[in-house]
C-alpha cells in the first residue's frame, strides 16, 4: 500500500498474538506466537506502543497525528507501518476484528525485569517409563503437588511477572485432570504455550478443548521410532507406538502446531529408523522435527553404559541429520547445528552458537523452572543447594525471579566468569561455557570442560568441511 493511500481509520491488529518486550534503553522484542520474533530499535518501539495504546482506545487516528506526536517523519511512520502489515500483524481496510476492549488479550506489553520462558513439571506422574527420562527422580520426591485452585494463581502470578512462552510437562501433563483449565488460563493471559506430552492420551475430547487454544499452543509429542518394538522399549509402555502414531496423525487432522521430539539413544541412533521417521513427518506435514541426544542425567545417566552416545559415536548419522535439516522445509528440523548458522561461522566467524546450549538459562534471557511441589529453580540439572529459589506457596512468582537475580546470579554458569580453561579455549566464542551441568556430571566439576558441547562443535566444523567421516576421539565419560 502506498504512502499517500494509507487510511490509518481502518487500520487494526490482526488477531495473532502478540507481546511486546520493552528492554531498559527502549529496544524492544515482539514476540509473536510461539516462535517469531522481531527485534525493533527504539523508533520502531515507540511506534508500535503508541499503535497499541491508540488502538485501544479508539480506531481513528491519522499519519499526521501519528508523526506530530512522536516527533518523527511522515514517511519514516508510514514505512514501519507498511512493514507491520506485510508481516501480519497490521491489516488495512477492512471492519476491525477484535474490538478495542479485546486488544487486551492480543497483545501485552512486558518489561524487561521479568523472566521470558519458565518450564512448569505441572506433574510428577508418568505412565511410561523411558530409560532416559531425566525427571524420574521428581516422582520420588515428596510433598504434595499443586492443588487446580494453587495451580490458577500460580498462572496469575506467571502472567503478572511478563513471562512471555510457558513450557508445561512433567512427568506426563496430561495425566492431570485440571490441564485444559490450565492451559485456558494461560490462554486468557495471552501466554504462549508449549505442551509437552508422550502424545499417549491425547483423545478426540482432548483436542476438541484444545482446538479453541490453537493460536498461542504447540504441542510437542515425543517418538524414537516409527518401529513398535524398538519404541516400546525405549517408552516403558508395550503398546504405546501405534496410540502416539495415530494421535500425532490427529493433531495433524485438527491443524494444531505440533513438534516432534525424538532422544537419540544406543537403541535408535542408525540412519534407516530416522530416515523412516522423517519420511513419515514430511508425509503428515509436522510443522517442528526436534532431535537431541540423550542427556547424562536422571535415567539417562543411570543407562549411559546401554543407552548413552555422543555425536562422534555416530557422524554418518548425525551428517545425515544435519544434511536433512539444511535440505528439508517442513518438519523444520532443530538438530545439534543448524546449517545456516555454521556456514555463518565459516563465512565470518561471528555468529550465534547459542543452539548448541541445552536450554535457555544460560542464555541470560530469564528462565525459571517449577516443578511439581511448587519449588523453582534456575536450573534443573544442577545440584539443588545451587538452584532452588523458594517455593511459590511461599513467595509470588516475582519475588522469587528478583532473588533468583540476587542470590543465583549463576556466576558459574555465566559467559564472564567460567572455568579457566573456557578461557583460553578456542571454542569459546560459539560454545560459551557449554553447559556446567553436563560438565559437573560428566567430569566432576564445574571447572571442566562440557565435553557433550565441545563434542557437537568438533563434529559441526567437521562436517563443515566435508570431512566426514574420519573422527578422532575425544574424551570418554
Ligand atoms: S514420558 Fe517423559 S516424564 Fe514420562 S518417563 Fe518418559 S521422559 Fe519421563
Ligand atoms: S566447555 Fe569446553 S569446549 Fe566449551 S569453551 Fe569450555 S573448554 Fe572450550
Ligand atoms: S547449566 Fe546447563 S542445564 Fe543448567 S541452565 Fe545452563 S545450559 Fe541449562
């Protein structure tokens, strides 16, 4: 649309959702689903919320206005404006779909003092039993869980605090009578939702209450193998593959964003039961192929012997896997590298390494963790005496993300102040530490290396190059 036709009357926002992240010098992050998001500069922000904030009070505002009051060009408003539109997020000429009183639930601003994403383990109660499952020591722990009537304050006070993508799983989630009130709860607070399940009781009522969640909800279904024996095994639960198989194919049949996550383990790491298994999710159409080794904690660790592996046990399959990645749009495939970032690397050695992480913690964006008692923690891998914050039937969700701040700055875990040899390593600049809990339960301490990291960079930069697949031993566990 051009400049001059643009009628600002019947400009609106179109129903995705969306969360405004206010950084302290003004910048800005706009989340937008689940997945997308936009950094904005400061002239970008300021424009965005004053739309926001005139949009909810009224639909009638023009360019000149716009320009006069934010002290900026004409034509420098109507260009960011046109960008939101091509990017769906403005729409132009046409009745206003939401009315200004609902604009509240599409879109919510945030302050940067609030912690993005927190994993909720709404459940300790599993009915498979995988050999790799690290949260299997949470259904020893005692105390009671979160009552439904606990559980829905607990989402008022996560809302409260700015977190902006929620992870729920356990255990298995679905195992808890209350999860759709849960996750209407979130809903209503616009939080963006990932919903962790082994896709074992996902029924046709399930997903019926589900459906109407569909714009901020993912759901993410866990299978190692299209083959009932090996998945079986693997799951704890005789008969479990051909139910998952069938209940992905009916998320699918109900359009709801579905990621598959696959754990590479002794059992199932060989080229034919992956290559059968992406076959399966091109065909379906998944929107997200999730694939991760396993990891040396809970199970996982007490199996390493049978079950565990690294990238350099098997580089056919993991050159496979990256391979496919870089080749295949949909399932979008987030393995160990992404391809585009390392040819990053190659290019100008300057580029984001943080997919090599485990998880986001360390990333310095704000991440807490709940498990099902109630207790928080800024890392579930780390011993307790190093993480765990409070309680949330003691203290509201803030207080405790402001002394997680306080009393975890997780010095150990952060870019500035790692183990002496991250230091002088070369590696440093993509690895940046690795993860402190694989080294701690690898090597015995903090200090050391993340052998599981640096072991992906070496197999990346081999297949960078094309080595493959010729390579040289790093150290054992
Ligand atoms: S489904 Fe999840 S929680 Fe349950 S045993 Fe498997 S890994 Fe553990
Ligand atoms: S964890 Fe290992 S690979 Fe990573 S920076 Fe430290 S020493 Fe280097
Ligand atoms: S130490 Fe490892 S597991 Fe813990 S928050 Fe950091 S990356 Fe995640």
């Amino acid at each position: 649309m051009r400049q001059a036709e643009m009628n600002l009357e019947n400009l609106t926002i179109l129903p995705s959702r969306m969360i405004l992240r206010r950084n302290a010098d003004n910048f800005s992050t706009l989340f937008l689903g689940n997945d997308v998001r936009y950094k904005l500069n400061n002239f970008a922000t300021d424009i965005l919320k004053y739309l926001i904030l005139k949009l909810s009070e009224d639909f009638k505002i023009t360019l000149c206005e716009m320009s006069s009051e934010l002290n900026q060009p004409i034509n420098s408003v109507a260009t960011f404006i046109e960008e939101l539109e091509k990017l769906g997020i403005l729409g132009f000429n046409f009745k206003p779909i939401m009315p200004p009183q609902g604009l509240g639930k599409r879109i919510r601003c945030v302050d940067n003092k609030s912690p993005i994403s927190l994993e909720w383990l709404i459940t300790g109660c599993c009915d498979s039993n995988c050999c790799y499952c690290i949260y299997d020591k949470y259904r020893m722990e005692n105390g009671k869980e979160l009552s439904t009537s606990e559980a829905l304050s607990l989402v008022r006070e996560i809302a409260d605090s700015g977190v902006i993508n929620v992870t729920l799983s356990g255990g298995e989630p679905l195992l808890r009578k209350d999860i759709v009130e849960i996750i209407r709860a979130f809903y209503e607070f616009g939080i963006n939702i990932r919903l962790d399940t082994n896709g074992i009781n996902l029924t046709k009522r399930l997903l019926d209450n589900l459906l109407s969640f569909q714009d901020t909800l993912k759901i993410s279904i866990s299978i190692d193998s299209l083959d009932p024996e090996t998945n079986d095994k693997i799951r704890g639960f005789v008969g479990c593959t051909s139910r998952v198989i069938q209940n992905i194919a009916k998320i699918k049949d109900y359009g709801i964003y579905t990621n598959i996550s696959t754990v590479l383990t002794k059992l199932n790491a060989n080229i034919p039961t992956m290559i059968k298994l992406c076959n399966f999710l091109v065909d379906i159409k998944v929107e997200e192929w999730t694939i991760a080794f396993v990891r040396p904690f809970g199970k996982g660790w007490d199996n390493w012997e049978s079950i565990g592996l690294f990238a350099e046990d098997v580089p056919e399959l993991t050159f496979k896997l990256m391979d496919l990645s870089k080749e295949i749009n949909r399932p979008r495939i987030n393995f160990i590298a992404n391809p585009a970032s390392l040819e990053q690397l190659v290019q100008d050695n300057n580029f984001n390494f943080q997919f090599l992480r485990i998880c986001e913690d360390c990333q310095g964006e704000g991440f807490l963790s709940v498990k099902p008692t109630g207790d928080i923690h800024t890392c579930l891998f780390l011993p307790n005496h190093l993480t765990k914050v409070g309680n949330v039937r003691e203290a509201s969700v803030i207080d405790l993300w402001n002394k997680a701040k306080r009393t975890f700055p997780l010095e150990h875990l952060s870019f500035s102040s790692m183990a002496e040899k991250c230091l002088s390593c070369p590696y440093l600049v993509f690895c940046k530490g690795g993860c402190r809990a694989n080294a701690l339960q690898t090597q015995g301490s903090l200090n050391e290396c993340d052998i599981l990291t640096r072991d992906r960079i070496e197999i990346a930069k081999l297949w960078l190059s094309n080595g493959r697949p010729e390579i040289k031993n790093l150290s054992n566990i």
